[in-house]
C-alpha cells in the first residue's frame, strides 16, 4: 500500500514538472528582426538590442535573432545618431522590421572611429602595394572558370493560381484566373531563365594584366555576344583607388579618400587558413542608400585582406564576397573566388539587366506577391590552375584587355565536364537545351544582328544595310528631301564594302548624291582605306569630328530650322584605323568646290569671293585613355566606356595646290567626361574649342550649334530641341573664328507621375566665348561676337509619353536681349527606344 502511495505521489510530481516545462516552452517565443533606418530602409548594422537585461548586437544586415519570454518586456534598440527604439511584441509576429528614427543634432556631429581601427585601416592602405598581388607579384598566371546566371528559386515562389477581380467598360465585376506565377514556378523549377559560361586565362606582367579567353558558350547562341562577354560586373582586386560594381566606380574604403567618407569599426578577430585577422565593419559616414558597406578580413601581420563581404542597398541591392587564399611561400593573399549577386533594391520600376526584364525581392520587410520579383542574377568566378612568379609570362599587345580568339566559341560538350568546377545541376544542362532550342526557333541570333544594325540607323536586306538617315529629311533650303543609301555588308563581302546615297529637294528641285568605295587593309585593327566623291549642301559654320561615332535619330533636329547652306562638291581620300592604342584615328585629303547660297562674299588679298576651292589635309584622333578594350575575331571593340575622353582635329588647307585658293589652319578640340550613379543618376560635362587662322570665310568658322528660329514669340519658336545645341541662340547669331564652350548636365531617375507618364527630368547649363579676326573680310552678312560671352540655363522633361518631352531654357547674362519673351525657348524633344 505504501508503495503504491509512493508511486502515486511521484506520477503527481511528474505531471505538474512536466506541464511546468511545457508552459516555460509555450511562454518563450522566438523571433526574427532586422534593424533598418526610417528614412532609407538601410539597415542598421551593430546596434545595441537589449531586452530583459541581455544584451545583444545586430549583425552586419541589421538582423538578429531574439527569444521572449515576456510580452510585457520591451525590446529597446539603441544605436548612435539614432533616437532610442521601444519595441513590444506585436502578437503573433515571427518576422518582424523595427525602423529608427535619425537624431539630426547626433547626425550632424561627425562620427569618430576608434583609435584602434583607424591605425588599423591607415597600416592597411600603407601596406597596400605590398599585398596588391598585380604589384607585389613579379608575374602570375592563372585560369578561371566564371558562370552567370538569371534564375529564381523556386520555393520562393507561390504555386496557387490567384484569383484576379477586375471590372469592364461598365462596371461589373469579372473574375479571371491568373495563372503566371504557377507557370513562373513550374519554369524555374526545370531550368535557369539565363546562363553564361567563360574559361578565362589571366596574365600578369611588368607590362601589365590581360584576360584571354579559352572557351565560352551562351545559351541560345551559337556565337557569343561579344558585349556580355565584356561586362565587368564587378571588379577583380579590391587594392584600386575604386572598386568597379555593375561598371560604376566606388571609393574603395581601403583608399586614403575612403577613410574621409566611410567609418570602421573593429567587430571580433577570426582566423583564417591559420592566420589571425580582424573583422572590421565599414559604413560610409552619412547612413543613405546606394553605398557601399561591409566587412573586411584584414591580416593583423601583414595587413592584406583576407576576405571581403560589400553591400549595397538601393536602386538594387547587391552583394559581392570575396574569399583569398593564403599562400606562405609568396606571403601574399591570392584570390579563391568571387561571388557577385543583384537583387531588388528599393525601386518601384523593372530593371533592365542582358535585355531580360529583371524583377527583385527586398529582405524582410516586403515580400511581392510577382513571382518575377524573386529574380536574381549571379556571378561566381573561381580560379585554378595558378602559376607564380615563373618569368614565363608573355603578353602580347598589353592595351587589349581582352583577347576573344575565335577557338575559344567552339567548344564541345565534353571540354565543359572537365572545366566546370561545381556539382551536376540539372537546371543548368536543362537551360542549354531549352534556349537553344528556343533560338533556333525564334531565329534569336538573326534578331540580335537586326537589332544592333537598326540602332545604329542600319536597315539589314541581303548584301546591303540601307541607311535609314538618308530616307527622309527637312530644311528651310530643301523643304522634304527624299533619299535612298546604304552600305554593303560582310554577306557581299569581307574585305570590299561601297557606301552611298542619292536624295532630292523638293523645294531648291536639285539631286544630292555621295559614293564611298572602302577595302579593308587589316582586320584586327580595323583599318580602311576609303574613296569619296559627293555632291551635297553644308551647313554655315558646322563643327564636326571626323571620329565622331554614328548616331541614329529617326529626325535631325537642328537642320529643320537652317536655311544658310552652302553647296560643296569634294572628292577625298582617307585611312580610319585604331591601330594605335585606345584611339580612333583619321588621315585624309580632299580637295572641295563651294559656293555660298546665301548673299555672302570674302574679301581677301583685295579680291571678292563668291565661291572658292579648298585642298585640305586632316588629321583627327579620338582618345579613351580610361576605356577598355576587347579584340575579337570581327574587330575591336570599346567594352568599358570610361571617361574623360578626347578627341583633336587639325585641318590644313593648302593655296596653289589642285587649285586651292586659300590658306589656313583649323584646330578643334573636344573633352566629354561622364559620371554614373548607382542610384541610376547621371552627371556630364562637355569643353569643346576651336581656332581657326589665315584666310577662311564664313562658311568653315564657327557659328557653336544654334536651334532658334528668328521669329517673334515663343509660341512660333516652339520646334525640335538638340542634343548639345544652345536652344535660346538663333540661327547666325554669332559667329567666331576662335571659341570655347562648356556644358553641364546631370540627369534624375525618372518619376512616376501616372502608369505611362514617367518623365526624366535633366537640369542643364552651358556657356560660350568667341572672338572674331578680321571681321572686315565677311561682307553682306550681318552677325555679332560672343567676347562677353553667353550662358542658358534650363530644365528638361525628356520621355514624358511615347518618347516625347519639353525642354525649357532660358538665356542670360551679357548678351541677354531686351525683350524676356525673347529669350525664352520651349522645345520638344524625342528619345527613340528600340529596345534592345
């Protein structure tokens, strides 16, 4: 009996320990929090949780995990140049955001890092040529197997067919199944929405660093596209001045300039192939959206990074790691892989990334119901087969960045199996037969050809690419002019091509024609040796750069309004090439009958002249110093456009040569610098000059591109605007025999305003000056100079609807005229997108 009571009172003690457990189990609940700031949707890294006198840190993303085991606790969040965060639990939630407010009296005050970290960061950056592996290294050679891929996971993906409620024309309702993200799904599920595959061969020397290119393959291509090939998403070493992310350049934070605009923080040491590093955390100073953040491994002995995590939140958010081996022999920190990944940022819009229309997902704070908006795209890059300070290393022509020889695009399948260095993904092979197999269908290969002709203005049939320029054209002088041109293409043959056109005015009734035959000296360096003779109409006072690069417009703006020609017959002959580095160049001669149709004579060595023959000889050059370049089986290509860029033309004309009448020298010089933002902004800039001397007429000085009409208001003013003409000078205004100008731009993301209405919106300014020599030698026509110079200023609204915008500028300074109205100018602008 006893025992029995014994047992009982143990089952009784097991059952009240045992709902005493399950109540402290169900009592406690755990979380999932990300810290982000108000205002940018940032997130805060490191800040201070503490809750039930614990404490803890969030990490470099803002996020933490945290049990509860009271609701009635809060959760206080405290972090520097933030007012303090009180968070209770909201009942239910298991993945939660707290956001904090910015203290600006805190913000304001400029962020001190530590003592410790900053020697830290200071000894890194004054060791930097002795881990940079391209300088402490006397040569290395190495290969590296990169894949890119667009895809989505497909857990993350409802597979339910939503139900879609919509109304018609009379407002009943009408109910619809939409059934694309199951199909979204089942498609991922199968297969990559797109891949890329390149071996590579890197080289390092005293001259310096190229890439080769072994092998590679596109899905859908049976030949590469040369310009992804080129893409550098993200950079390669991380010991630049900038760090190259989406082919933007950033500060790099190990750089002395990024020490003045992001602050570091020492967060715990971690070893790594047996060497001691500390984990710094970066940020840039002002906690905003669109810079870069992270992590850096950084070696306590040698100081060289040992490994590196960048974030970037914003437009997009992006994600870069790389991961170095440590090798003791060079004592030195080599590159083990890189790991590249885009996903969606903050933005509203889609993003356009290799023509796919991309769609992203934020973290924790919104989820889309889009099943596109799972999208990704990823770049991971691993080396091997790595050779060091061997003095073998050769490189040939070192101003190529890349080599693309035409072995490398035929690859078999069996050359793949033994190169790639990731497990079997069934995705991956399904990918390659699915979209080749959709090329060859949808004929995507011959599209692409198509595409990139019509952007340049080129209408492809057969053996011949008709100019669509010349189709179609209206000026005061001509009225409709109506015309027909093209240029053979590598189907009539590969070595010969005959360039020319024939139009009509309808208003002066006369035939214009040109003809250009061209043979092709060397490929590599695309070298032609051409032949011209034409019979057109000029523009008074044009300024144009032999090496300027072709520009599609279905409508030439300026020309509409001119009405001063001249009518010029040349035969000429020139060489283009770009055989020198990094340049485009031009040498021709041409000697050229002009007449004036305008009331105009130049008066000169006491003789009036009506019309004059000039025998010239010209050199121009255009430099990209910055620009990268790749060589490729058709030709060489500019891959990484990087500025400033310059471009110089001298033009020579010779008196008493094949009749020449005058002599005189003309020196034009051109400077355009860019600037691109990750947020998607754009700042430019544009000095451009010139000098003429000796005996020139009006006709070949400068009237600095003009588009106003000489009409009384604006309203009649109102035509198409320019790309980089003053719109509130009019036509013959002024005229300069030496000049200079400047213009600045910088352009906003476009802003949404209604579904199809998003203008992008562009603030601009430009400046001139001129002088004029011997202006008594221009008689009966009346112009000024610019020697006090002239400025507008204005606003423009570009692809409001359908390509169609304003443009609103406004004219000031000295030579501001008297009337306001007049120096007002309202013009429509068109921005073309073809889509590819």
């Amino acid at each position: 009996m006893t025992r029995l009571r014994n047992l009982h009172s143990i089952k009784k003690v097991a059952f009240f320990l045992l709902f005493f457990i399950v109540q402290f189990a169900f009592s406690q609940k755990t979380i999932q929090a990300q810290v982000l700031d108000f205002d940018t949707s940032v997130p805060i890294a490191f800040a201070k949780i503490t809750y039930n006198n614990t404490t803890q840190f969030s990490n470099w993303e803002g996020k933490f995990s945290i049990t509860l085991t009271d609701d009635a606790k809060p959760i206080v969040i405290s972090y520097k140049g933030y007012y303090d965060k009180t968070y209770y639990q909201t009942l239910g939630a298991k993945n939660i955001v707290i956001k904090m407010v910015s203290n600006t009296t805190q913000k304001n005050q400029e962020i001190l890092t530590e003592n410790a970290v900053n020697q830290l960061i200071k000894k890194a950056i004054q060791e930097k040529d002795k881990n940079n592996p391209e300088k402490a290294l006397r040569d290395f050679d190495y290969k590296n197997y990169e894949h890119l891929l667009i895809s989505a996971n497909p857990d993350s993906i409802s597979s339910k067919i939503d139900t879609v409620i919509k109304k018609n024309f009379w407002g009943k309702r009408k109910v619809k199944l939409d059934s694309s993200n199951y199909k979204f799904r089942k498609l991922v599920e199968k297969q990559h929405l797109y891949q890329t595959e390149k071996v590579n061969r890197i080289q390092h020397n005293a001259k310096g660093t190229k890439e080769t290119i072994l092998a590679t393959r596109m899905a859908g291509f049976k030949k590469p596209l040369y310009e992804i090939l080129g893409l550098n998403l993200v950079t390669y070493s991380l010991y630049e001045k900038h760090i190259d992310i989406l082919e933007i350049p950033i500060r790099n934070p190990i750089s002395t300039y990024g020490r003045n605009i992001f602050v570091f923080k020492i967060v715990d040491t971690v070893t790594i192939d047996h060497r001691k590093t500390y984990q710094v955390y970066f940020q840039p100073k002002k906690n905003k959206e669109s810079t870069l953040r992270g992590l850096l491994y950084i070696d306590a002995e040698n100081y060289g990074i040992a490994k590196a995590f960048f974030r970037i939140y914003g437009i997009v958010s992006i994600n870069a790691s790389y991961t170095y081996t440590y090798l003791t022999e060079h004592h030195i920190w080599f590159p083990k892989k890189r790991l590249f990944e885009v996903v969606k940022g903050n933005n509203k819009e889609d993003l356009t990334i290799l023509g796919e229309t991309i769609k992203f997902n934020s973290s924790l704070e919104k989820i889309d119901k889009n099943a596109s908006d799972q999208i990704y795209l990823k770049l991971e890059s691993t080396p091997f087969d790595i050779h060091i300070n061997t003095a073998t290393v050769q490189i040939q022509n070192p101003s190529i960045k890349i080599d693309v020889p035409e072995s490398s695009i035929s690859k078999p399948d069996s050359y793949w199996k033994t190169i790639r260095k990731d497990s079997i993904d069934v995705r991956k092979i399904n990918t390659y037969t699915s979209l080749d197999s959709l090329s060859a269908a949808e004929n995507i290969e011959n599209k692409i050809v198509f595409g990139k002709k019509i952007i340049n203005g080129y209408l492809p049939y057969h053996k011949v690419d008709f100019d669509m320029k010349t189709l179609l054209k209206y000026n005061n002088f001509e009225g409709f002019r109506l015309g027909i041109g093209g240029v053979t293409n590598s189907k009539f043959s590969e070595t010969y091509k005959i360039s020319g056109y024939a139009a009509y005015g309808f208003k002066d009734e006369k035939v214009k024609f040109g003809i250009t035959p061209s043979y092709l000296i060397n490929k590599e360096t695309n070298t032609w040796v051409s032949g011209s003779y034409s019979d057109d109409l000029s523009e008074i006072g044009q300024i144009q750069f032999a090496t300027q690069s072709r520009r599609f417009k279905l409508y030439d703006s300026r020309p509409i309004n001119i009405s001063t020609f001249y009518s010029n017959k040349s035969f000429s002959s020139f060489i283009e090439t770009k055989a020198a580095p990094k340049t485009d160049i031009y040498f021709g001669c041409s000697r050229s009958s002009v007449q004036p149709l305008f009331e105009y004579l130049f008066h000169y060595n006491e003789k009036d002249y009506s019309n004059y023959i000039f025998t010239t000889i010209q050199v121009a050059m255009q430099w990209n110093p910055f620009s990268d370049y790749m060589q490729t089986a058709s030709g060489r290509l500019e891959i990484e456009k990087r500025f400033p860029k310059f471009s110089l033309q001298i033009t020579k004309s010779l008196a008493n040569v094949l009749g020449g009448n005058f002599d005189f020298t003309k020196v034009d010089f051109r400077i355009v610098h860019e600037i691109p933002y990750l947020s998607g902004q754009n700042s430019s800039f544009l000095l451009q000059g010139g000098l003429a001397s000796g005996a020139i007429p009006l006709t070949h000085l400068y009237s600095i591109a003009p588009n106003n009409l000489n009409k009384e208001s604006v309203l009649k003013r109102i035509t198409f605007s320019g790309r980089n003409s003053f719109e509130t000078m009019y036509f013959n205004e002024f005229f300069s025999s030496k000049y200079i100008t400047f213009h600045a731009k910088h352009t906003f993301n476009k802003i949404k305003l209604a579904n199809k209405i998003k203008p992008e919106l562009t603030v601009v300014t430009r400046m001139a000056w001129g002088t004029m020599d011997k202006p008594e030698q221009y008689l009966g026509f009346q112009y000024k100079t610019l020697d006090k110079g002239f400025f507008e200023s204005g606003l423009e609204a570009n692809q409001i609807y359908k390509g169609f915008g304003l443009t609103f500028f406004v004219r000031y300074g000295p030579n501001a005229l008297p009337q306001w109205d007049e120096n007002l100018s309202i013009k429509l602008s068109y921005v073309l997108d073809l889509g590819f």
